[in-house]
C-alpha cells in the first residue's frame, strides 16, 4: 500500500511547510482551511 494523497487541516504557517514539502515529493495534497482568504494567500504564490 503506498500513500499518494494528502490532505492538511490548517493553512498557516505550519500547514503551509508541511503540504509544501509534500508537495515537493510529489504527493497531491489538500489544503483545507475554514478561512478562505488563508487559502487565496497561498494560491497567489509562485
């Protein structure tokens, strides 16, 4: 059984560096936040 989806709950700081490292090793990954403008913060990067 191997992992290929990840889902992360909270998009600050912390939330953020842990779906960007995993999205860095090739996992698709979820970013779930209840505040919308966290999610369009991160959207808007490079």
């Amino acid at each position: 059984m191997s992992i290929k989806n990840v889902s992360v709950i909270g998009a600050g700081t912390m939330g953020n560096g842990i779906a960007h490292v995993f999205a860095q090793c090739g996992f698709s990954v979820n970013l779930i936040d209840v505040n919308a403008s966290q999610l369009q913060r991160i959207a808007c990067l490079p």
